[in-house]
C-alpha cells in the first residue's frame, strides 16, 4: 500500500507518532518517510499551535554515522513561540 506523502499526511504522520513517544529527526525519516521533518515540525507549532520541544541528541545513523539531531517531545499546551530567538 502507498503512503501519501502530501503535507497534510506527512503532518498527521508524525504528530500521531508523537503522540505515542519521543522521537530523533533520523528515526522519523525511518518510520514515517518524511524526510523533512523540521518544516513540519514548523508548521505543527506554528500553524496548529501543537506544543513540540527540541531537544538536541547524538544519534546513529542505519550506516552507523553519529549525528547530532534533534529529537522532539510534544507536551500538552499550546505552542508559546521561540523564546530564544525572541518570538513570542
């Protein structure tokens, strides 16, 4: 069966598997095929007000590269904007 990878469904990818756990940009792309997972990220805070935290991590790669990824929590709450970069 093919997944649709419109951003609508990339978007309701990804908020459903965060919903269940915590997850790195690496093991996104794995498990959902969403290969750019910040821009939806982006838009889940911003657009829907979906309270999703970075968190910054070292992950391995399926080649077994280390990285540092992002790895997102979403919380309950509405997003308040970026208070590091002074959006509110």
């Amino acid at each position: 069966m093919r997944v649709s990878n419109s951003l609508q469904a990339q978007r309701s990818r990804l908020l459903e598997r965060l919903r269940k756990k915590e997850a790195s940009t690496l093991e996104l792309r794995h498990e959902l095929d969403i290969l750019a997972v910040a821009p939806r990220v982006h838009e889940l805070r911003n657009q829907f007000g979906f309270n999703i935290q970075t968190h910054w991590t070292n992950d391995n790669n399926p080649g077994g590269g280390c990285h540092r990824v992002a790895k997102y929590v979403l919380l309950s709450g509405k997003y308040k904007g970026d208070k590091k970069n002074g959006k509110f």
